[in-house]
C-alpha cells in the first residue's frame, strides 16, 4: 500500500542538519517504526475488509475464562507468513495442513486460499474464536482453492492429530509441557506413518525444545516483522522438516 507519506522516504532524508537538540536522523529514527506499523496494520485491515474476513484482533484468553500458565492468547501471525515460507510447488493434492492454536483462522484461510491442500485443519481451544474463524470459512469473498476445511474446538491435548498431515503451523501457540506433549505426538504419528512433515514455527519461543528431540532439522528462517531482534525469537519465522523414525538418518 502506498501512503502519501511514501512521498519522501525516511532514507532520503539522509544526514540532516540538527533542529534545536535533537538531529533530524535521530527524529525519522524515532518514526520510522510505528510508520511501517501503521502501515502493515492498515493494509492488514483494508484487505480483510475488502474480502470479508476478521482476524486482527488482540484477545485475552482470560475474557473467555480459558487462561492457563501454558496457553498463549490470541494474535494472528501476519498475513502472508504461508506465502513467505512454503513454495507453492511444494504442495500437491496429498497435502494436509493443520494450525494448532488457529484462532480466528488467518493462516487457516491463507493456507485454504492459496494453497491446493487436499484438506486444511484449524484445531482452537476457544469456542468463540473457532466461531468466528468458521463465520470467516463460510461469509469470505477470497476464493478458496481447497474446499475441505475443518474448524475444531479442542484443547489440543484431547486433540489426535491425524496421521496424514504433513503441514504444521504454528504461532507460539502453547508453552511448556503442552508444546513437548504435542511435538511428541506429532513425532509419533510419523513413526507410524513415516511421511516428509513440514513444520513452520512462527516465534519460536520452544526452539530449544524442538531440536532438543533430534527429529527437526531447521530449514529457513525469515523475518515476520521488521523490528524483529537477533537474540529474541519473536518476530521470526522458522521452518524445520521432520526427519524419520528416531535413530534413523536424515531423510
Ligand atoms: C498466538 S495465537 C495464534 C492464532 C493463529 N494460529 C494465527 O496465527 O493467526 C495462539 C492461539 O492458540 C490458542 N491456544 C492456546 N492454548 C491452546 C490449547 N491448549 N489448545 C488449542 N489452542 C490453544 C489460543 O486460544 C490462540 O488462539
């Protein structure tokens, strides 16, 4: 999107004279951030009115009674996270994606709209989002290029990931033993069903966990907001592929 303030860009600016005691660079320093926010927000909410979607929300899962020390509450990861860190070709018909913490259900439709997943899966703890993630399904003007979408409301730990998903997202949903416990599972559906599974951790706050399993190996990493740090796994993203049956090389 393109905002009159584009016009002249913070870097054209260059080194500028001084204006009392704070330099001119110092000030467009200062701006620059919460511009480029405005801007994504604003772009952010300009296309999900434009096709009919609500998702950019912040919201508490204390408003709904659901807080817990491993449960992270709701914030969608940016639109076009999928678009950044899976090729298209790297999809085919056999494909199952799942969202694991799915909320309003972004990267559930992103995954739905852009990609041809044979089915897409959105697994939420709360009622109320899943609700308003199926009214996105059902009421958007974004054409869907996989037609098989299922919403479930589920505490992910009464949830059995199904054995033949082979794309995982996940934005920081849950911490701790909860996170281990699903990694666990997911690891054990392909011991039974061994399978290439593409895993695409959006903050990877339990990194450490996930290598720590020795069945992840790390293959990209972008940044998903401009601010991101160096020594902080927020603003990342991260993607890893699920290597074979413990023990067993590198598939
Ligand atoms: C950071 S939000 C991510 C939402 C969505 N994946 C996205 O990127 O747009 C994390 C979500 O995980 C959900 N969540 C937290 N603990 C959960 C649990 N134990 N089972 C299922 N969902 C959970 C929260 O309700 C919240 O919607």
């Amino acid at each position: 999107m393109s905002v009159l303030v584009d016009f002249i860009t913070i870097e054209e600016l260059g080194s500028a004279p001084e204006i009392g005691a704070v330099s001119v660079n110092a000030l467009a320093r200062a701006v620059r951030r919460p511009y480029r926010w405005l801007r994504r927000t604003a772009a952010h909410l300009l296309f999900e009115r434009r096709y009919g979607v609500r998702t950019s929300e912040v919201v508490d899962l204390e408003e709904f009674g659901l807080a817990g020390d491993e449960r992270v509450y709701y914030v969608a990861a940016t639109w076009n996270s999928l678009r950044r860190t899976l090729p298209r070709r790297e999809v085919g018909g056999d494909d199952v994606f799942i969202d694991l913490g799915s909320g309003m259900g972004r990267m559930v439709l992103e995954a739905a709209w852009r990609y041809p997943f044979r089915k897409v899966i959105g697994v939420e703890l709360s009622g109320r989002l899943n609700d308003i993630a199926r009214r996105n399904i059902t009421g958007t003007r974004l054409r869907l290029r996989c037609p098989d979408v299922e919403l479930v409301h589920s505490d992910v730990l009464d949830y059995e990931i199904p054995e033949d998903v082979s794309v995982v997202f996940l934005n920081n949903p849950f911490r701790g033993e909860t996170f281990a416990t699903v990694i666990r599972r997911l690891l054990a559906t392909v011991d039974r069903n061994p399978r290439r599974v593409t895993v695409i951790y959006y903050n990877p706050a339990e990194e450490e966990f996930l290598l720590s399993t020795g069945r992840f190996r790390h293959t990209g990493t972008v940044k998903a907001r401009p601010d991101a740090e160096r020594d902080s796994p927020f603003g990342w993203i991260k993607t890893y592929t699920v290597t074979g049956r413990a023990g067993d090389q590198d598939r």
